[in-house]
C-alpha cells in the first residue's frame, strides 16, 4: 500500500472531554467505544475502533483527588474493558481483563464461531452493554492513558484505536509555570502497517486466527512500518520560537524507540526530562535522547528558542530504519513572541524516596517463552490465580528477569527502580515509573509500595501480543 506522504498533515490534537455533570466533589464523563473512520492512505478511509469513534480518543483531564466517574459503552461488535493505565484505581475498576463490557446487541459476540474460543466461561448472563468506572484520582499529577483490557484481545483492540490521553493535574505542578495551554502537547505515538484498502493491517482479529506463515512475527510483537503521532502519519507542528511540554506517550503495540531532535539545539540536551510516568521528576534531567518502550512515559520540554527563526527540526527514531526513523517534524516560527513559561533547574517537586533496604520481601517475575505463548515464572496467564499477596503499605522489591525484551507493568501504584543488572538504574529509569523497559537477558529491580485497595491487580509485559499471549499475573493486595 502506498504509504502517506511524509510531513503532509498538521499535528492533530485529541479534543478534551467535557463532563457531562459535576457535583460538589465530582466529575461524572461518558465514552462510547464505536467504529469511526480516518482518512490516512490518500483515497481511502481506515476504519478505527475508537473511544466516540476516534483515535486517539477523547483526553480527559481530572484534578488530583477529584473522582472522576467515567460510563463507558460498548458499541462495537466485540466485548471491551477498559483500564486506566497509572491510575491508583481500585480493582472493580481498574480493567480486570474478565470484567467485560458486552458489545452492541449483547453476548460476547465475535467475529466468528470460534472467535471468541479463549473467552469461554465468561458468560454473556453477566456482561452488560456498559460499565462504570470510578476513579478515586487520589495520586500525583501525571500523564495516564487509558486503553482496551479485554481478556486475549487487548492487542487488536489498542490496535484499531482504542487509547487515549487522562492527564491527571495538581497545585503543585501548577505553581511551577510550566509551558501549558497550546504549548503543551501531548503526543501519543503509535505505528501501523496499511493493508491495501487502508484498513489497519493487524495479524487477525482473534489470536487463533492468525495465519502460521506470520505466527512467528506476530509472537514477537506487532510491528507497523508507519509512525503516527495523534493519529497522524508523519504530521508537521507549528511552534513558536519558545518553550513547549511535550507528554510523549508510547502507545504502540510492541516498538520501542529512541527518540532524538534532528538538528540538536546548540550545546545539545534538548530534551529536557520533566516528568516520567508517575509524574514530576525529583529536578529535571537533559537527554539528547530517550528511549521509550510500549506504554512508558516522558514528560520533555523543548526550548525552539535555540532553534533559528523558520527553521525546522525533526523528532527522529534512532531505532528505527527508513520509514520507521522519522516521526514527526517541527517548524518553527519566526515571530519573536514572548514566553512567560519557567522550568525550575532546581527541585521540581518533592518526591518520596522508597527505602530499599526497608523491604520485607523479594520477588522474582521472571518473563519467559514457552512453546507457544510467554509466561511468567514458566506460567501463563491464568485468572484468579495469584502470583503473589503483597502487604498494602509496606515496602517489596520486585525483580524481572527476562529473555528477550519486555516492558513490565504494575497496576495500582508506581513503583522506583533501584538496580539494573546489579547496578545503578539506567537513564530513562528516573521518577516514579509504572512501566520499566527490562531488556534481552536483564533483570531489573524495583521498589514497589501497593496501597489503599485490597484486591486483584495485574503485573504484564506491556508489548500487547505477549500480553494477549500469556505474559501477564495477578497479584492480591491485603
Ligand atoms: Cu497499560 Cu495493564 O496496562
Ligand atoms: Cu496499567
Ligand atoms: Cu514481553
């Protein structure tokens, strides 16, 4: 399929949500998961799955401590769940993978006799076209996503559009003057492979499908050979000549990527690192580079300034190779404009250091392939079986181990990595993290607290077709 043009269409923005009621203490939103079209491959219409029909979907942006309530339904042919990724969310609402919404028309419906083969005893009586989630926002701010969960199917279903930006906001943050309103951007960056007619070109939707002459490929993670950021192939993003946050998210199935301006400012360290998933760093960090694995997080500002009026400069993938080494491009303006943002190069906010070596327990998840799936600890995922029971409040350190690459998730709290490979935490390890990108052969240690919510929670590699294939546990918090 021929590929879009490169650096054709302008950034799109996702729209924020607005509230359908407020009361005294709460924000109460509504989410229709429905098909919608886009217009990506000239002359031809992609059909997405998207939250009201769009990818990305709505941004929803709460105050920390203000709950937010959000309904959402299911009007596509499929069964859904939806999961607040880095939201400190009790279990009944935190996406349980069995926790399904029923699609459109009820039952558990699926693209065909056998599609939904791995969805047995998850029976239709329970599902219901909708479901409630209520989100207590009692963390940080902090740049969360929120995105399909469904038992086996996350990885078509994120695919096809299901992902969007919840941005969570404090006072803490808000004093520091930050770039914000149009100079904050946030970048959801996802790739994709076209199919002839301009549909998404995805193995298959159900995993039992998918052809053996692709089965190998399709193992090891989803690749598309087409960046999009917002949505968009390549897009271009006017800027002026000054600061600008960008909340780079890694939405993509299963690429990683090491991301670099092209040209550098002068003098280099032109990605400032603000924040990680968790939010705000301890005092920011300048990278030339950052490297981000499928659901990570990093809160940047660019400074345009340093950049020549009406020059561009491109965000560039140095992982990747010729369609995949270019993201997206900024031009800049050549109005002198003013620019009253700051970011401190002291402290940025107070972070809580978790004491290592306060911790009652170790424990090793170790991430492995079997024959035909990826397990932890030599096992597949198996719901209702707990891999561990954490005590809520209390201090562990929870060791990956891994074979080949795989970023590891936490639900409810965020966790500190304290040691790669018996040593110092890496560069891009820095903040309150609730993915780490656990490379081929490594074993990496985190600090972790679980609090608040007794309950159920998941611990997965975050690359979607290894999640859908098994790489996924349970634990109990009491
Ligand atoms: Cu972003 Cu359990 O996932
Ligand atoms: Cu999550
Ligand atoms: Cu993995």
């Amino acid at each position: 399929v021929p590929l879009p043009k490169r650096y054709a269409t302008q950034l799109p923005i996702p729209s924020v949500l607005q509230p359908v009621r407020t009361d005294g203490t709460t924000d109460y939103y509504e989410i229709t998961a429905r098909p919608g079209m886009a217009r990506l491959v000239a002359g031809h219409d992609t059909e997405v799955w998207g939250y009201q029909g769009m990818f990305p979907g709505p941004t929803i942006e709460s105050r920390s401590g203000r709950r937010t309530v959000v309904t959402h339904k299911n009007e596509l042919p499929h069964p859904t769940v939806v999961h607040l990724h880095g939201g400190h969310t009790p279990h009944d609402s935190d996406g349980y993978p069995m926790d399904l919404i029923a699609p459109l028309g009820g039952g558990t419906g699926g693209p065909g006799a056998g599609g939904m083969a791995g969805m047995a005893g998850m029976g239709p009586a329970t599902a219901k076209p909708e479901r409630v989630y209520d989100y207590p926002m009692n963390q940080r701010a902090a740049t969360l996503w929120y995105h399909d969960h469904t038992m086996g199917f996350t990885g078509p279903h994120v695919y096809r559009g299901l992902a969007g930006f919840h941005l969570v906001r404090d006072d803490e943050e808000a004093a520091l003057g930050l770039p914000h309103g149009p100079r904050e951007l946030p970048l959801m960056i996802a790739d994709r492979a076209f199919a002839a007619d301009g549909s998404f070109a995805y193995p298959a939707l159900d995993p039992s499908e998918v052809k053996p002459g692709v089965q190998s490929a399709y193992m090891n993670g989803v690749l598309g050979d087409v960046i999009l950021v917002n949505g968009a192939p390549w897009p271009v993003a006017p800027v002026d000549r000054a600061r600008y946050r960008l909340r780079i998210l890694n939405a993509s199935n299963a690429r990683r990527y090491r991301l670099e301006l092209d040209p550098q400012p002068p003098g280099g360290g032109g990605l400032l690192q603000i924040g990680s998933d968790g939010g705000l760093l301890e005092r920011p960090i300048a990278h030339d580079a950052i490297e981000l694995a499928s659901a990570e997080r990093f809160d940047v500002v660019v400074d345009f300034s340093r950049y020549p009026a009406g020059s561009s400069v491109r965000l560039v993938n140095r992982l990747g190779s010729g369609s995949t080494a270019e993201v997206m491009r900024f031009d800049i303006g050549s109005a002198q404009v003013s620019d009253d943002s700051r970011v401190p190069g002291g402290t940025l906010a107070k972070v809580e250091k978790l004491d290592a070596s306060k911790a009652v327990a170790t424990r090793t998840f170790t991430f492995i392939k079997s024959q035909n799936n990826w397990t932890i600890n030599g096992q597949g995922y198996q719901p209702g079986q707990s891999l561990a029971s954490p005590k809520l409040g209390q201090v562990e350190i929870w060791r990956f181990v891994s074979d080949v690459h795989h970023p590891v998730h936490l639900h409810l709290d965020p966790f500190q990595v304290v040691r790669r490979n018996g040593d110092a935490p890496g560069e891009f390890d820095a903040g309150w993290k609730d993915t780490v990108d656990v490379l081929p052969a490594e074993g990496v240690e985190v600090a972790v607290r679980f609090t608040d919510y007794a309950g159920r929670f998941l611990v997965h590699c975050h690359n979607l077709e290894h999640e859908d294939m098994a790489s996924m546990g349970e634990f109990t918090t009491q």
